[in-house]
C-alpha cells in the first residue's frame, strides 16, 4: 500500500473518530465507567476490496478475548499482472487470475497497563484458519493447436502469531486500535484441479513440461507437486505458511 493510501486511510479514520464523538455525546444514555464489549472494522482491507470485522470483550482490567472475520470476495488482486507474468514462459501463459479469502481469528490479548480496560499498550496472541481459493487460465503456447485449461482450487492455513499494538479510547464508547507486528507461522494443504476446456489434449512433452513447473519456479515455503494427464492437471500444496497482520480498526463499546 503507498504511503499516500495508508495517510488517506489515516484521515478518513481521525474524521469519522471525531464525528461519532459529536454525535455519541448528543446522546442522552448514561455513560459507564468502561466499556465490555467492542465491535470493530479494519480500515485498510478495504483498499483491496476486503472486509475485517472483529469483536473484543474484556475478561477483567487486562485481558481480553476476541475474534476476527475476514471475507474477500472472488475477484482480482494487486498486481496481478505482475504475478501472472512471473509464472508465464515459453511452455504456458498464465491469464484471468481471480481469488477470494475468508479467515477466522480467536484472539487473547494482555494490557499492559494496570486497570486499562481494553486501552493502551497490548500484547496479542491469536490462531488463524485461513481459506484461499482461485481460478485462472493456462494456455499452452508451445504448440500450434493450443490446449486451454481452467484451472481452480484452494489452500487451507493453520497458522499461529502473536502481535503488539495500541487501542485508544476517545470517550463516549468510540476506540481506534493499531496493530502493526503481528507475524503468523504455520501449515498449509492445498489442492487445485485444471480440466481441458477446448479437446486440445496435452501431448507427453507438455504433460512432462508442466510436472516439472515446480523445479522452474522459485515458491518460498510451499511445496508444489503436479501431476498431468492429456485433459486433465492436479496441483498439491503442502509445506509452511507465514503471513502478517496489519490493523487499523474503528470500533465502538457497549
């Protein structure tokens, strides 16, 4: 995200912060000393046309639990074009690349600071199922009848992290909280099916070709196995994941 973004996100936050300030302080509920319970939205996902929706809810003055729902609907991504060109050679050329994503985050958090009550300084730790699914063209260009094929599938994550960040209150029950280290570790398992979709069949040289696509591409982490038949192609994933958080949420208490 550049740095013109990530300041727009900023503004857009501070401004909308301060209107339901003005209007939450119009109201005529009596306050409590602190709010239990917090719902949130993560500003930033939704530059790339995702959504991040959590709930926090206060064990005592310094922990708290929580969980986060993620959804990105099937679509695009960024750079796509850069990322499709990285996978397009002399054998196939990679096209109409679309994803999608949902993921599900329990959360533990501790504040540092005595009696803070969901404010201040914390330390996070959370797990993460992640799903991702996709679905892009191959087409075969080292041929003059070119075999064209579908290609869809997901990968399943198992991941594990924990993260520092800053929730802030403004009064009258509207937070803002940052989040800005929070690594995850774990496993993925995927699989994804390619079917011919023009009765072009791959002949043995390309079915060979691209079962040997792994050992040609560079994929930190993830093992890649691909299997081919003449209209038909099976990819497996396997192996480690790492991933990163980055969170700047809007939430109100009750």
């Amino acid at each position: 995200m550049k740095l013109r973004s990530i300041r727009q996100v900023v503004n857009v936050t501070i401004g909308v912060v301060l209107i339901l300030q003005i209007l939450h302080s119009n109201g005529k509920a009596q306050e409590r000393p602190f709010e239990t319970n917090i719902v949130k939205l993560n500003m930033l996902p939704l530059f790339i046309k995702s959504y991040n929706v959590s709930y926090e809810t206060n064990l005592n003055q310094d922990w708290s639990v929580g969980i986060h729902l993620n959804w990105r609907p099937k679509n695009d991504f960024p750079y796509r074009s850069k990322v499709e060109s990285y996978y397009t050679d002399n054998d196939i050329r990679v096209r109409n690349t679309s994803v999608s994503q949902y993921a599900i985050t329990p959360e533990f958090r501790y504040y540092f600071a005595n009696g803070s009550n969901m404010r201040g300084f914390y330390f996070s730790s959370f797990f993460q199922y992640a799903r991702y699914t996709g679905e892009t063209t191959v087409d075969f260009t080292a041929s003059v009848k070119e075999p064209v094929f579908l290609v869809n599938g997901g990968v399943n994550t198992y991941s594990i992290g924990a993260g520092i960040g800053h929730q802030w209150r403004f009064g009258n029950g509207v937070y803002l909280d940052g989040q800005i280290i929070a690594p995850h570790f774990g496993l993925n398992k995927g699989r994804f099916e390619g079917k011919n979709i023009n009765n072009v069949a791959l002949n043995e040289a390309q079915q060979k070709a691209i079962e040997n696509k792994p050992n040609e591409f560079n994929i930190p982490l993830v093992k890649l196995d691909i299997r081919a038949t003449g209209d038909q192609i099976e990819a497996r994933t396997k192996g480690l994941w790492t991933g990163a958080r980055l969170m700047l949420s809007l939430g109100y208490g009750f």
